[in-house]
C-alpha cells in the first residue's frame, strides 16, 4: 500500500525551475535514500512531501491516517521548554488516553451498573489502544532512543532556546521515532551526530519495519540503510533499485547507455539530412519530403549529462623530517581563568612522515583541542608537542573562520596563492567556482561552497602535513568523492577528524581515538577497528553450570534473621522479565476484553515499572 504518492511536482525559486514534473511513491517498508547534488531540490521536495512547503505545480496524496515523522536539516527553537519537555510531546496522545483511562477507573467504582459496565468496555478497548501504542513500555523506549542518539540527562534538561542545533537536531530525531511513524523523513540526519549516534540510527533504521526517506550525503550510511535511491538531478527524479554503491554502477551504465542511444539518433539525423540536402529537389524528392515530416516529428534524445565536479589538483608534499610531529607526557586541554584544565591525557608518540591517521571519538571529546595542540595553535597543559624539521603543517578548521568575509572568492585565494588573477580563476574553476561566481562575496557564499573555497585556500600552498577537521561537512557526494580522490594521491602526512566512515576507511591506515580522557592508537584501518570493536561487544559464551550439591536440610533451631545482599542485575534482570510476562498477558486481556484481568494486569504493571526504574537508579547511580 502507498504511505505517500506524489504526481507531477513542480517548483520555481524566482524565475529559476528546481525541478518539474516528479512522480514518486512510498510504500509501506520502503528504504529510500535521496542524493544529488547541492542545490538539486531535495530538501524542497521533503518539505513539499511532508506539507511544510507549496509545490508551484502538482499534488500529493497520503494514506488515510498515516502518522509522517519528519526531521528537517536545521531546527530553528520553537518551545519555551527544556529539550526533555519538547521529546515528551511525542507521548501527547499516550497521555491522553491515560487521563481518559483514569477517569473510566473512577467510573468503574459507580454505584449505577449502566455507567460501571459502559467505563468498563471503555477503558478495555482504550487500554488496547495504549498497549498496542507502547503505552506500558514508552520511558524504557524513551531511555534508549536518547541515549542512543547521545542525549545525556544533562543535555535533556537545557532549554530548547539556548542548546546548540546539534542538540536541537537530535531532540527533534528522538520525537520523530517516538511517535512510532507509518513514515519517517529525514534531512542530513547525521550531520550532528557522532561516529556513536550515527552507529546507532543505522542500526536503528536497519531494524525498523516502517517506512523511510532519507536525504544524506554520507555513502556509508546509505549503502547500510536503504535498498532505493532517487537521483535528482537537472530538475528530474530518477529511481534506482539497491544501495548507494549499487546505483553508482547502474547509473553509470544508464548513462553509457544515452551516450549510445544519443550518438545512433545523431547518426540517423545526420544520414537523413543529408538524404534531404541531395534529393529534395530530384526524382526522390517525394521521398525526401517524407522523410523530412518524420524527421520532424522525430523526439529528439539530449546527451546525458556529466557529474559536474570538482577536479582537485594532485598534490605533491615537499619533503619533511622523518618525525614529523613528537609528543612527550603531553597532556591537551584549555585553560580557565589563568587555571590550565586538562581534557586529554596523550601517549607519547613519533607520528612519521607519510602516516596516515583518522581522529576518532563523540562530540566533546576533544578532538579539535587534540589536533590545535598538535599544531601549536594553543599551548599544553602539561608535557610537549612539537613539529619536524621542514614541516609545512595545513590546517583546515572545522568552523572556516579563517576565510575574510567581506573579499571576494578569487580575492580569498590570491590572499594565500602567490599567482596571476588569471591563473587564480583557472585555480578556482577547478573547484566550481567558474565565471562570476570566482567575483561573488565569500559572505554570500553556501556551507558547500565555503568548504571548497577553505580547500583550495589549503591546497594551494602545497603542505607536507595535512591537517583536516571534519572536511566533508556541507560537501555534497560528488565533492566528497573528489576530496577523497586527491587525499589518495597525496603524498604527505594527512591527519584528519571525520565522521564519514566511507572517507576513514578508505584514506587512514591508523585510528587514533579519542574518549574517556585519553587517546589510544589503533594501528590499522577503519574496517579492522569496526570488526574488533563488534568482537569486544559479543556476548560471551554461556558458561556450563556446575553440579550443585544438595541443599542442607535446615537447622532445628532457628538463625538469626540475616539481610540477603541480592546483585542488582539480578534483580533487574527478574524485573525485566515479569514485566514482558504481565505485558503477554494484559494483551491477551485486553483481546478477551476481561475488563478485571486487565485492571489487576494494569495496576500490577505499573507497580513493576516503577520498581524497575528504582532498581536501574540505583544500580546506575
């Protein structure tokens, strides 16, 4: 059945078409991710989708009580609450139907038996209602989800008006897989999330059966989440079956393809005429005029079009030391008040000249304080770090601060790049910026095009240590893919922060993550680190249980009364268990609506919640 359809979309910004005629449907179970360039549409077209934005041409149909939970790329705050009470309105309705169940309870106790028996069918068929909709199980469904998107209790209780849009961004991901949506839409879900949150709305998404629509640039999440991509591009939508990796091959074979069909038609019209020039006016000329008429009629095919994308230049290092970066009893971190606080405790290391090494770890870990120490850009705490000998260090910076932004693009580069205005556009057309756009104001300029200004600024000086904070974020997939080229060829010593798992795999030979006030090094690549860590997180096998001896028979005098220290897990572990056991049976009773079996049922588990929760605070502290 069809969640969602939608039949010739159209848009206009001005003058300028973003796309025409999009016919689209979402199913039920549906896993459909969305790429194309920045600019495309794709965020119009979820905000078309899901009823926030006017289409200039054509319609959209839903399914008849479909639940559409949607996540736009930035959230501006809209509550006056903490981010725990904007979460909490995805129970509005749960709340409801338990405010209606309680007065049914009060209604039970009637002396008139009419009133007592309607409060009684009442609150079986809303009790139903509220199991059906995890109404007996949605704090533990809560606890999980914001812990896994990385939501401490802390973070929960910042007012929406002053966290940050990450956290505003993840707040708004738990509420949308609160409200347990028929479908759910998604806008650059991972760009605030960690290596951590992003792990887990992969698994997430993989374990869900409702289904989704997922704008991203991260390939890696795409080849493990999704088995549809729609490709918008030149204002079409194109469908390809399988994962991100899946489509490159099929669209590049569709392509090949046009290019064939485009050059054969080519070939044919050319025959054609010349068939009209010769004999237009000779004894074939009947001939020619009809050929001429289907000529005419003839649908004309255009050439596909090619990925426009940055070509970045190779870059070749000069040579350095071969110690190229040397830490001793080096302790990173920032400095408060004249007081020296430390974040990190680090190894003492030698980093070789031509390493290669991912910087991984959650957000606030410390992973820019790492690399700024690193480079001597803030002082240590305690300990030492220090370049080689003829390092030439490029530091790109995750906030692109360093960019003036009252210049103008090619101004920009010529401030760094010893070169001609010319040979700076020929530099810049090489990273998209052709034409006018090299004489456009960097403060007008998109997150995208900021990042590929801040690259061709780095790269353009030549260094032989690369020095990369997340340098994917705004990059669309075909810049990525660029980016992730020319760092292949480059032969320095590149040390980079990302959260694009497809970029870490591919580029670091070593990890060196950062958690927990350390950083440990991993000496090899991304794929090993992911098969290690799954290793470390698989349950151990059972052990065999020993053969007990018989209990003692028991004493003919009494003991002395002793207090039994019971292990914590064990008794959540009993609790978990009785409370899947009642939850079995209240549904059973709510199908058999035995109104009784379901108030005992009701009652007794909410008393086994409330221990439950009692027993996890105690044992988590």
């Amino acid at each position: 059945m069809a969640l969602l359809s939608a039949t010739g979309l159209t848009l206009f910004y001005g003058n300028n078409q973003v796309f025409s005629g999009i016919d689209l449907e979402v199913v039920e179970q549906a896993r459909i991710g969305i790429v194309g360039a920045n600019g495309s549409g794709k965020t119009s077209l979820l905000r078309i989708l899901v009823g926030e934005q006017e289409a200039d041409g054509g319609t959209v149909h839903y399914a008849r009580g479909a639940r559409i939970g949607y996540v736009p790329q930035t959230l501006a705050p809209t509550s006056d609450g903490t981010l725990h009470d904007e979460v909490m309105t995805a129970y509005d309705g749960l709340r409801r139907l338990e405010e209606e169940m309680a007065g049914c309870t009060l209604a039970m106790q009637d002396d008139d038996p009419v009133v007592r028996r309607q409060a009684e069918a009442r609150y079986a068929a809303l009790a139903q209602q509220f199991e059906a909709r995890g109404g007996y199980t949605f704090q533990s469904t809560l606890d999980r989800v914001v812990a896994g998107l990385g939501l401490s209790r802390e973070a929960l209780r910042t007012p929406v008006a002053s966290a940050s849009g990450g956290e505003r961004t993840r707040a708004a991901l738990a509420k949308a897989l609160l409200i347990d949506p028929d479908l759910l839409v998604l806008d650059e879900p991972t760009n605030h999330l960690d290596l951590a949150g992003i792990t887990w709305l992969e698994r997430f998404l993989v374990r869900s059966k409702h289904a989704f629509v997922v704008v991203s640039h991260d390939r890696y999440f795409l080849d493990a989440v999704v088995d549809q991509i729609w490709d918008m591009e030149d204002g079409k939508l194109q469908t390809f079956p399988g994962n991100y990796s899946k489509y490159k091959v099929l669209k590049a074979e569709r392509v090949i393809q046009q290019q064939q069909q485009f050059e054969r038609q080519q070939e044919h019209i050319a025959k054609e005429e010349e068939f009209i020039r010769r004999y237009g006016a000779g004894q074939r000329s009947q001939e020619a005029q009809g050929r001429a008429k289907r000529l005419a009629r003839l649908e004309r095919l255009e050439a596909p079009k090619r990925e426009e994308q940055a070509t970045l230049a190779t870059v070749t290092a000069a040579r350095a030391a071969q110690v190229v970066i040397r830490t001793r009893d080096l302790k990173a971190g920032f400095t408060n008040g004249g007081e020296r606080i430390p974040l990190l405790s680090v190894p003492d290391m030698n980093v070789n000249r031509g390493t290669r090494a991912a910087i991984l770890g959650s957000n606030g870990a410390g992973k820019t304080t790492f690399i700024r120490t690193l480079l001597g850009l803030i002082p240590p705490v305690e300990g030492s770090a220090a370049l080689g000998g003829n390092v030439c260090a490029g530091y790109y910076q995750q906030g692109l601060g360093d960019i003036p932004g009252d210049a103008s693009v090619l101004e920009a580069l010529l401030e760094v790049a010893d070169m001609s205005p010319a040979e700076g556009r020929a530099y810049l057309a090489r990273f998209l910026f052709r034409r006018q756009e090299a004489f456009q104001e960097v403060s007008t300029l998109s997150g995208g095009q900021r990042s590929r200004l801040a690259l061709a600024r780095l790269l353009v000086t030549r260094p032989n240590v690369l020095v990369l904070d997340e340098p994917t974020n705004h990059l669309d997939i075909p810049s990525r893919e660029a980016l992730e080229q020319v760092l292949s060829g480059y032969d320095g010593t590149l040390i980079f922060v990302s959260h694009d798992r497809q970029l870490i795999a591919s580029l670091a030979q070593q990890l060196w993550i950062v958690g927990d006030g350390t950083v440990t090094v991993f000496t090899a690549g991304y794929r090993e680190w992911v098969e290690e860590q799954e290793r470390k997180a698989a349950p151990p096998p059972p052990p065999v249980a020993p053969r007990r001896p018989p209990p003692p028979k028991p004493s003919k005098r009494p003991s002395p009364s002793v207090a039994v220290q019971e292990d914590p897990e064990q008794i959540i572990a009993a609790l978990e268990a009785r409370l899947a056991e009642v939850e079995s049976q209240l549904q059973a009773a709510a199908e058999g609506q035995d109104i009784a079996e379901v108030t005992r049922l009701a009652q007794e588990h909410s008393q086994t919640q409330a221990r439950l929760d009692e027993a996890w605070a105690k044992w988590t502290g």
